[in-house]
C-alpha cells in the first residue's frame, strides 16, 4: 500500500509541478531528402503543419523558391548577402533572435528598408515547448517590440521555432498571436563556421535538393552562402525557377481557399 501510495503522489505532483503544456510530446522539424528535383518526405510533420496552419513548402508545383535565412549572431556577412538579393532583386525572409537586434540594428534597419520580411525567432532562442504559452507571448512580444523599434514596423506575422522545435500546442498558440510557423524544405550543415569548404560546397549542397516550392534555410553566417548565393540565383533562374517572398506563398495559399470555402 505505501508503495501504491507513493506512485498516486508522484504523479499528482508532476502534473501540479509539470502541467500538461509542459508536457506535450515535442517534435524536431526533420525530413528525408529526396533527390531529382522532388521534395523531401517529411512523415506526419506535413499533417500537423497543415491542420495548424503552418509551411514548409510551396506545394503547387510551381517552380517557385523562397529564400529565408536565420539570424542569430552576426560573422560579416549579412551586408554581402543583401548586397546580392538588392543586385538580383530577389525578396528574402530574415528570422531574427534578440541578440541579433541590440547587436546588429543597422542590418536589421536595411532588411526592412530593403523590402524583406522579417521573421520572429524568439528573443532568447529558447525551446518554445518547454514554455507556458505566457512566456512564449513575453518571448515573442519583446522580440517584435525590439524590431519595432529599428524599423517601424509593428506587426510581425512568421515564426520560426528554434532548433525547429515544435508540438501541437506551440503551433495553435502561435497562431493565436497572430504567428504563422514557418519550417523548410531544404537545408543543410552550414552555421559552422570554422569548418567551411568554398562556396561550391554550399551551392552543391542547394542544387542536389532542390525541388519545385522549395523554403531554404540558410545562415548568414556562413561565408560559403554569401559567396554561393549569386551563382545560385542565377543558375535557379536558368533552370526556371523564380523567387517569392513567404507573403506571396500564403496569399496565392489563401485565394483558393476564399474562392471555394475551404
């Protein structure tokens, strides 16, 4: 009996001491990578994303690219890389962490002034399922109300979780703050920067998996990418590839499903 007594107790206190948003199962965004030009296989990831809102591909078909990069510190780069999206005239998406804000407003200010989107990666980079949706709100909120400050502008509407963490919970209260997930479809090892291998690494890596409506993850970090980029752009294009920002995916996503009440 003391033994059953003291099971019956331990899970009363986790479930007062760890309420059940804390213990949502959680996932990590990953996939399979598929080669000749199709998409990855990303298992029931695809289901959750969709019921909740969230993107991960353009899958219309269409050989349309979104460019979107994450922002955490800043190596010297980010101005190369803008530099070639204003010459190509290609939009991008910027995820941006607090850090990232204070430390770097200039480049933060010519995003914005550049006319690509900027994207919440949360102000402390914390695990979003481990959180209350309270301080998920206060995580993303601080992040907006920083970047508000550089660039004016007062709504933001895409996040992307850190490490690509994410569960069924994080994804419904994001959308009730007014966030959309946003995940990708293509991406590889690149954040490391002592390790990097020539910009033909990176643009081999990209053309290897691309695929119609692909979302690429890039970190400006990496000098690869930012020497990569303008051979990339320009040889998608050759291949009849076009680049949209994240705001076209969901406008051209939601017309069909005003048009027909879906």
């Amino acid at each position: 009996m003391k033994k059953k007594s003291l099971i019956i107790i331990t899970l009363f206190l986790s479930f007062v001491l760890f309420p059940m948003s804390m213990q949502a199962e959680s996932y990590g965004w990953g996939y399979k990578k598929s080669s000749d030009n199709q998409p990855p296989q990303v298992g029931k990831y695809g289901n959750i994303l969709k019921e909740n809102g969230g993107y991960y591909i353009d899958d219309s078909g269409d050989k349309v690219v979104y460019l979107t990069f994450d922002n955490g510190y800043e190596e010297g780069y980010t101005n190369q890389i803008l530099d070639v999206l204003n010459d190509k005239d290609v939009p991008a998406t910027f995820f941006v962490t607090g850090h990232y804000v204070k430390d770097q407003p200039d480049l933060v200010r010519r995003m914005a002034n550049d006319g690509h989107i900027i994207g919440n990666h949360s102000y402390h980079h914390p695990d979003l399922t481990a959180l209350s949706k309270e301080k998920m709100k206060k995580e993303l909120d601080l992040l907006q109300q920083e970047v508000a400050k550089i660039t004016g502008e007062e709504t933001m509407n895409y996040l992307r979780p850190p490490k690509g963490t994410f569960n069924d919970q994080t994804l419904k209260w994001a959308n009730e703050l007014g966030y959309m997930h946003i995940f990708w479809s293509l991406a590889f090892v690149d954040w490391h920067t002592d390790s990097q291998q020539g910009w033909k690494s990176a643009y081999h890596q990209v053309m290897k998996q691309i695929h119609p409506g692909a979302i690429i993850l890039l970190h400006t970090v990496s000098k690869d990418n930012a020497e990569a980029l303008e051979h990339l752009i320009d040889d998608l294009r050759k291949q009849g590839y076009t680049f949209k920002s994240i705001d076209d995916l969901v406008i051209k996503d939601m017309i069909p499903k005003q048009i027909f009440g879906l």
